[in-house]
C-alpha cells in the first residue's frame, strides 16, 4: 500500500484528534523524534506508517504530486491545519531551513510554542525552555 492510500477511518481519526493552539490545529497523536505527528495502521498484515500533516493534505486535495513536500508556513510541526500547509519540491523545502527558518518557527518540535518560552541563542536558532526544562528535571529525578 502507498502512504497515499489512506483509509477512510485513518483520515477520520486524524482530523478528529486535535487541539487548537492559536490558528494551529494540532494533531493529538505521537511525535516521531523529527517532531512531526504520525498515525500508523495495519493494511494486510503490513504496518503503515505516515506524518499526520500529509493526511490532511491528502484529504483536502488529493494526491502529493511526485517530487513535492507538504510544508508548515506555521513551522508547527504537529499542524494539520490546511491553512497552514503548503506544497514545495525539495529544493524549495531545503531553501527555507536553517538560521532564518528557525528564527521563524513559533512552536518548537514538541509542540511547546515559543512566546516566552523561548529564546534564541548566538547562532540564531531557537532553543526551546520548556523541553531543556523537562530535560533537566528528568535528569534530576533519574539521579536519585
């Protein structure tokens, strides 16, 4: 099965497992370490796995064009709003990473908004206070 063959059920249990944070509509489900929602499903006896935001996508407008990348004008990673996504080829998706996309992304890959809860350090990307604390609790608790 492609990824872009998404069940009717699988497409209905994403967009119905969210929160709203501002203008973002956030997927509910698991975040792969790259920080992006993900939904798996069995499809003749075969796991699938693929990123919530591409669901959306596909729901709305069909098939990704080969070649193309679903992208976050948000940079919230776990978004499915429709409103905040947006085809790019690669070159196009690569061209807006490093310092300058960071400086523009509101939510860091967890999910934790940078309003106060984030700064920016000497290299210009965005580190994120809430996770470096959670870090750093865990840390703490796991030394005792």
């Amino acid at each position: 099965m492609a990824t872009q063959d998404i069940p009717e059920r699988v497409t209905e249990r994403v967009l119905s497992r969210v929160d709203r944070e501002g203008t973002c509509i956030v997927s509910t489900y698991s975040r792969g370490s790259h920080g992006y929602a993900q939904v798996g499903w069995q499809d003749r006896g075969e796991r699938v796995v693929t990123l919530c935001h591409r669901v959306a996508w596909i729901a709305a407008h069909g098939r990704i064009p080969d070649g193309m990348h679903v992208d976050h004008i948000c940079r919230n990673r776990p978004c499915i709003n429709i409103d905040h996504l947006q085809l790019l080829t690669h070159a196009e998706n690569s061209a807006q990473g490093g310092p300058t996309r960071s400086a523009k992304q509101t939510h860091c890959k967890r999910g934790h908004a940078f309003d106060e809860h984030g700064v920016v350090d000497n290299r210009g990307s965005r580190k994120c206070l809430t996770c470096q604390r959670l870090r750093y609790h865990a840390s703490k608790d796991g030394a005792r």
